[in-house]
C-alpha cells in the first residue's frame, strides 16, 4: 500500500459554512491554488499556506487540514 497525502479544504470550508472563495480571501491564498489543493493537484503544499489557512479558520490541529491516508494502487507512471 501507498501512503498519500490528502487536503481537507472541502470538509473544513463546509465545516466553517464558508466558500473556497472566502477562504482564498480570509487566508490570502490564490484560489487556483486552493482549486489544486482541494483536488489533490498539488505535490506540494508551503508550510505558510497550512499556517494562512489555520489562522483563517482558527483551526489548532494541523490534522484538520492535513492527513495521511492508505491507497491500494499506485499511480501509474505514465512517462515511459
């Protein structure tokens, strides 16, 4: 099995009854990036997006937004 790393923006965002839009203004974040967050589009997220987002939704836990989950297939490599 295959570790991954998953956003919770979508659950957090209808947690806190807000809009990606508004959690792009509340956090200062742009919302194509939060759009590939959301969608696992991402390999990368910046510590200070995680803090931004925290802050904006007065969240404690970094396990809120951030998680770590199982999948049994791996991606396929599709370069070769």
């Amino acid at each position: 099995m295959e570790k991954i790393v998953v956003v919770n923006l979508k659950s957090l965002v209808e947690k806190h009854g807000i809009s990606m839009k508004e959690l792009s203004r509340l956090a200062d974040i742009e919302p194509a990036i939060l759009s590939k967050l959301v969608n696992n589009k991402r390999q990368s997220i910046y510590f200070d997006h995680i803090a931004r987002i925290a802050d904006a939704l007065d969240v404690k836990d970094i396990r809120e937004i951030i998680d770590i989950k199982e999948t049994e297939f791996a991606e396929l490599d599709t370069h070769g």
